[in-house]
C-alpha cells in the first residue's frame, strides 16, 4: 500500500509555532522581589512591626537590633524604600547607587 498526500504540507513559522504552544503567551514573567534581609534572614514584615511600635526607625536603629545592612549591605536600598513605603515586598533593584 501507497501513501499519497492529498493537501501539501504547510511549513509553520517559528513565531507562530511557539506562540500555539505557550498556555499564556502575552502574559509577562514574574518580577523578582525582595522581602528580608538575606545575610541575617529577617524578613522586612518582620522589621515594620519593630518599627511601628517606635516613634521613628532609620538605618542604624535597624542595625543596632537586626544587623540588617551592616554585613553585606545590599539590603541597605531595600530598608530605605521599605522604610519610606511600608511596603515589604520590594521589587529587585537592579541598578542602585
């Protein structure tokens, strides 16, 4: 038996072959966030009830009772922001002075 092709073959385009098969095509990737100091593993929520229950918190108060921002320092942008936001998720900085 003979197999004979009725309709041609059709190329698919790459584009169109990787849209088909992302269940979310358009849907953006997750942005990578920061919620704790890493070098002493305290989570930001953490340092905001601290806060809260103090008539004003800077950098250095946080330091005095975490140690957060004395080791490595990359969270010391964090706790700015975090301070001056109350948020405690904070997207990642990729390009902090």
């Amino acid at each position: 038996m003979g197999f004979s092709q009725t309709t041609p073959a059709r190329m698919i385009p790459a584009e169109e072959h990787m849209a088909d098969a992302s269940p979310h095509p358009r849907r953006k990737p997750p942005v990578p966030t920061v919620d704790r100091c890493i070098c002493h593993d305290v989570p930001f929520t953490e340092i905001l009830a601290w806060a809260a229950d103090r008539a004003s918190t800077d950098l250095t108060d946080i330091e005095d009772q975490y140690g957060c921002g004395g080791s490595c320092g990359m969270c010391r942008p964090y706790l700015k922001r975090v301070l001056a936001t109350g948020d405690s998720c904070i997207p990642l900085m990729l390009d902090v002075d």
